[in-house]
C-alpha cells in the first residue's frame, strides 16, 4: 500500500522515495506526495524521477502513475517526486470552498441532493438535483461561506477509519464530513470567493465555485 504523505502534510512539495512496482509505463510508489484524482479533485502535476507524470490513478489503496514510454526507472530505483505547488494550493483551497459551500447547502435546503462535482485548478462545481432555479439562494451562501472563510477557523483533518483509508474534515459548527482530499490548514487561506449558478438541464442544477484571490 502506498503510504499517502500528502495527507500528512498536503504543504510539501518535493518528496524522495522508491518505486515499488514497475509495469511497463505504470508504476508504485512505496510513499508519494502526489495526489491522484480522487472525490472530484483532480491529480497534481509534477514529475517523478525527472519524468513527468501523465496521469495519476488511485486503485483501491495503491496509486498507479503512467509515465513516458522512455521512462528508466527500475523496481526498488530511489526517485524524487516534485509537484506543481501553484496547482495544488490552488486546488486545495478551491476544494475546501466547493466542501463549505456543499455543507451550507445540506444545512439550509432539506432534500436537496449532489449528483456530481469537479476540483479544477480555475474553479470548483457542484451539481445538484434541484426542481427550480437556485440563483436567489446564491448570494446568500456567498455571504454566509465567506463569514466563515474569514473568520479564520482551524481545518482540522483525520482518520474515521484508517486502516481503509477513510478520511474526514471539521471545523467548529459543523459535524465530521467523509472526505479524502488535500486541506489547507484554516478556512482563511482560501480567500474570498463568488458562487455562479449555471443551469444543466431539467431538474439539474449547477453552482459553480470561484477564488476571488490568487
């Protein structure tokens, strides 16, 4: 099992470890600091080994990364893994503001029901199965997450169930919330955002998420 050093500290960047496996273009990891899409947030980008990763898959508790076909690394080689930081603070951030913004739904709109969501570097969204327009609502939680991302409440991170790898997040005022992503470490390093609604077909709703700040 690849041990996930991206939870324990989602701030580092660079990361020296062994390949574990070697299959053709894919490879393991025995540790990695480089997150693969998961829970709707998308893979880091970076390199291994001074090859760039193509992409990043997680299978049940290991991690598989595609690499060049002309990649050289050999099972048990030492390699060190670099990330995009810009990339993933911006994702961190994005990821936890789509989270806030999800939390305060289910709060204020009993029977409202997600049906997808996506973490990209530029913006989050949320895809809700709604019968009418959900504009009117959108200031409203604007507001109210952004009271909260100001007021600077520590993100605090864990395991529900470590051996399957269940993962939560909790900040004062709100119940434990399952979720396996990159967090930062206070609601404040997000920085303001704005909501836009985005209408995607009957019954289906669409909010999207925004950074006010790089």
């Amino acid at each position: 099992m690849t041990q996930k050093v991206f939870w324990q500290n989602p701030y580092q960047t660079d990361h020296d470890t062994f390949v574990a496996s070697v299959d053709g273009t894919q490879i393991t990891l025995e540790s990695t600091i480089f997150f693969a899409f998961s829970g709707g947030q998308e893979s880091d980008y970076g390199t291994i080994g001074g090859y760039p990763v193509i992409s990043a898959v997680k299978k049940g508790s290991e991690i598989i990364y595609t690499l060049p076909d002309d990649h050289q690394l050999g099972l048990g080689q030492s390699v060190h893994i670099e990330i995009d930081w810009e990339r993933r603070y911006r994702l961190m951030r994005l990821h936890f503001a789509a989270e806030l913004v999800l939390e305060l739904f289910y709060k204020a709109v009993p029977g409202i029901k997600k049906v997808g969501a996506h973490i990209a570097q530029n913006k989050a969204r949320i895809d809700f199965e709604w019968p009418e327009s959900i504009s009117p609502m959108l200031q409203g939680f604007a507001d109210e997450a952004n009271r909260i991302i100001e007021s600077g409440l520590t993100i605090q991170t864990g395991f529900d169930d470590s051996k399957n790898e269940r993962r939560y997040w909790e900040i004062e005022g709100f119940s434990k919330v399952p979720c396996g992503g990159t967090h930062v470490r206070t609601t404040s390093e997000i920085g303001p955002i704005r909501l836009k609604r985005n209408n995607i077909g009957r019954g289906k709703e669409r909010v999207e998420i925004l950074l006010d700040t790089q």
